[in-house]
C-alpha cells in the first residue's frame, strides 16, 4: 500500500509523503488485524500463551524499524519500499508457497526449534 500512495498519489510527493503514507498503511493493516482477531476470538483460535514471544518481536522490531527509517530520509523509505514490494511480489509469482508444514497443534507447546523459527520468521 505504501509504494502505491507514493507512486500515484501527488499529495504523497512531499517532504513527509513517504511518512504519512506509511502511517496510512499501518492503520489499514491495524483495522484488518482487528477484524481478524475477532473472527480469531469468536472460533477460539488464539493462543495467548505462545503469543507473547511473537508479540515481543514485534514491538521491538517495529521500534528498531521506525527509528531507522526516521534515520535514513524520506526518499529512501519510499525507495526502498518500493524496491522491496516488487521484488517480493515478484518472488510469490515465481514460487508461491501454499503448504502448510510442522504446523502446532492446538494446545501443543512449542519447542525451541519452532521458538527460533517464530522469531526468525518476524
């Protein structure tokens, strides 16, 4: 969402373009998040007692993340951003990953293998 509030939108050229391009993208995400986890909590499907390591992660990589792209500029974020969302893209066209391996059973723990993979996979 970010490169194309960038790329097609004027409004978005600006000093501080790439920055609230950003934030509009992060509340989107947030309003999608929400509504899943309702759905996720009307069919209980969340599990809180392995949740806080990936909750963790997050926090603290969304933190490291905001500061150095406050550090690196505004056309650097839009570039990069822009970079990074068409190689992936074009990465998911070329080999699409559909399987679902070592999945967690409901009420399973995890092992630290899938501990290291979670984090790794953040």
């Amino acid at each position: 969402m970010v490169p194309i509030l960038i790329v097609l939108c004027p409004s978005f050229s600006g000093e501080t373009g790439a920055y609230q391009a950003t934030a509009i993208a992060l509340a989107s995400d947030i309003l999608g998040s929400a509504v899943t986890t309702i759905t996720y909590a009307k069919h209980k499907n969340i599990d809180l007692k392995r949740g806080w390591i990936m909750l963790t992660c997050i926090l603290t990589m969304s933190t490291v993340g905001s500061y150095v792209a406050w550090l690196a500029g505004n056309v650097v974020l839009g570039s990069f951003t822009l970079f990074l969302t068409f190689f992936i893209g074009i990465r998911f066209l070329i080999k699409p990953d559909t399987s679902r391996e070592n999945t967690v059973g409901k009420g399973e723990k995890l092992d630290w293998k899938g501990v290291a993979i979670s984090l790794f996979s953040v």
